[in-house]
C-alpha cells in the first residue's frame, strides 16, 4: 500500500479500504481473529497503522438522534498527522466523521470490563439536547428573556416525556392537513382522524413497508369481513371477531417476514389493531352500499392522505418549531376555525359540475 499512497491520508484510506471489504479475505481473518465486528476492524486498522509508524487511536461513541430511541455505538480513526489529530470514517474510508457522532471513550478496550458475567448487553439511549441552545438564544438577547417561559417549556419534563410530546405536537399539524385535504380539495377517506393515526404508524414502519403491510393487512381482513356476512352477526360480535382475525394477520404476517428474512415486516405489529377493525368495517360497509368501486377510492384517498401526513410530520424543522413554541397551536386553531366556515365547492368537485358551467355559457 505504501506504492500507492502519497502520504497518511491516502494510505490510511487505502488501509481502510482493504479493511472494510464485505467478506474478508484469508489474510483479514487472521488478523480479526474470529471477531468480525465494526469494533474488531477498527482495532486491526489502528494495529496495521502502528506497525506503519503512523500515530492512531481507535474512538467509540454514538449518534445524537433527533428522537430519543436505543444508539448503536460507531466506531472511527483517529491518526495524528501534522501536528492534529485527523478523524477517518471506516465506513466512506474518507477524512472527517458526522457531525452528529459524539466520541465517549478511546482506545481497543471495550465499554465494559467484566468477570464471571454471562452475555452482558449495554444499551445507550441518546437525544440532541435543545434547552441549552435556548438558553443561550435568551442570554445571547435572540429571543426575549423570560425566565417563566424558558421555565415552565416542554423542555422541563423528562427526556422520555420529551420523546412522546415530540410526537403528539405534530399530530395538530397532520389534522390541519386533513381537514383543508377534506374540506378544501374533496379527498374522500375512511374516517374523521384514521389517516393521521394512520400515518402515525408509518412513522416505525416507514412509508413503503407501511403502506404494503397496510394494505395486505386491510385486503385480508375484508374478505372475512366479507364472509361474516353469511353469518348475520349483530355489530358488536361481528367487530370483536373482526379485531380477533386482525390480531391473528399481524401474527401470521410476522412470522412469515421474519422467515424470509424481512426484519421490516415485524413492524406490522406497531399498527393499531383497533384502528384497522374500524378500516375494515368501514370499507365493508361502503363496499356493500356505494359498491367496490367507491370503497377501492376511499382506500386510496386514505392511503394518499396519509402518506401525506407522514411527510409533513417527518419535517424536523416544524417537529423543534411547535415543541419549541407550543403556543403556535393556537394559530392552527384559528386556521381550523376559519375552514369550518368554508361552505364552498371543494376543488375535486369543480369536475363534477363543469357541465354547469359550459350551460351556464350557452345562454
């Protein structure tokens, strides 16, 4: 390697490289010792840069995530090169780490020493701390000083309460978008609030996964729905057997994807079983008066809505502005008032009476 490196940083990626390749070779076997880890690599990488006489160190740490959730301890290099110290990712084999990665300890030792313990597990939870950032925006005279304010914030619950209201305070903003998807543009959907709720559920499944499941979920539940028809059942049997055949689609879902080695699928089971017995019957009962034509559209209208919804609430810049300002509520409360007003066409119903409007110029 030292033929084709120019100087440490060249051969360090280079290094890196060879190192990081998907399936090691004879030689990287050897050298990892029956440990093939991101940890392992690095101590191997930093034993290869030693013996080349190139000053390094391994550094562990983790992610600050925008959400408080369990984080994978990263590993990276450090060499000393011109008099500093130079961080290498071995993942881009490049100079420079994230700037979301928070070194915690250095060297090849592990996070945990220990003696007479059987599979010991560490598990890191880690979360970007904003309150500090608004106290200095008060002190630096950013923002107005109000020690009541700054005090009474959401930023003085717990960190895990934090996580929740993070959650809840975007769920006003996927209700605006419904209501002006609903009243305004005409989307037909099953249900007052299920989309969002919906799409809150697409936010551990992500959107493409979300929406399959949801839909295979959705199109096995109706065709027993659809049988329980023969049966003449009252309303509450019929939904509590309904919600059971639910239960028993996000088991068998499960077990298959993680049979075929689809770790996605598992996430079916972060889906509200009460709020798809309610899709169901819902889109039964639409099925059976208006037909499978009307019932398929509300589908999709449902779907479309929210994947809208998910979109909107991914944005972080809006999740830190309303858990930041949680007074601006207010205003999407004032907007909501101001659409219940709204007596209008709906834009999706312009189409429908176009004839009115080509009679309208005949005469």
């Amino acid at each position: 390697m030292h033929e084709k490196s120019a100087d440490a940083d060249s051969f360090t990626s280079e290094l890196l490289k060879r190192i990081g390749v998907p399936v090691p070779g004879d030689q990287l076997k050897i050298l990892l010792d029956g440990k093939d880890s991101a940890q392992a690599r690095v101590r191997v990488a930093v034993d290869l840069l030693s013996m080349a006489r190139l000053p390094s160190r391994a550094v562990h740490g983790f992610r600050i995530l925008p959400q408080v959730r369990r984080a994978a301890p990263v590993h990276w290099i450090e060499i000393f090169d011109a008099g500093r110290w130079r961080a290498y990712d071995p993942t881009t084999t490049e100079a420079g780490v994230p700037d979301d990665y928070v070194s915690w300890w250095r060297g090849t030792e592990p996070i945990i020493r220990f003696k007479g313990v059987k599979n010991p597990s560490v598990d890191l939870t880690a979360s970007a701390y904003e309150e500090e950032n608004l106290y200095a925006a008060t002190a630096g005279g950013l923002i107005p000083r109000r020690e009541f304010l700054v005090r009474f914030s959401l930023f003085s619950l717990p960190i895990q309460t934090q996580a929740v209201y993070r959650v809840l305070m975007l769920v006003p903003v996927g209700i605006l978008a419904l209501v002006v998807l609903r009243n305004v543009v005409g989307v037909r959907t099953f249900g007052t609030f299920m989309p969002v709720l919906v799409a809150l559920a697409f936010r551990e499944t992500q959107l493409l996964w979300g929406i399959v499941l949801f839909s295979l979920l959705v199109a096995a539940g109706m065709g027993f729905r659809l049988y329980l028809d023969r049966l003449k059942l009252l309303v509450v049997p019929r939904l509590a057997a309904v919600l059971i055949v639910v239960v028993l689609l996000m088991v068998a879902f499960s077990l298959v994807t993680h049979l075929l080695d689809l770790d996605r699928g598992l996430s079916v089971a972060l889906f509200p079983m009460v709020i798809l017995t309610m899709t169901i019957e819902r889109m039964s009962v639409v099925w059976e008066e208006l037909g499978p034509g009307e019932a398929i559209s509300q589908g999709i209208g449902t779907l479309a809505v929210s994947a809208l919804v998910y979109l909107l609430m991914q944005v972080r810049y809006l999740e830190h502005l309303f858990f930041t300002f949680p007074e601006l509520l207010l205003i999407l409360l004032a907007i909501v008032l101001l659409l219940g007003r709204y007596s209008g066409f709906r834009l999706l119903e312009l189409r429908r009476f176009r004839h009115l409007k080509e009679i309208g110029t005949g005469f």
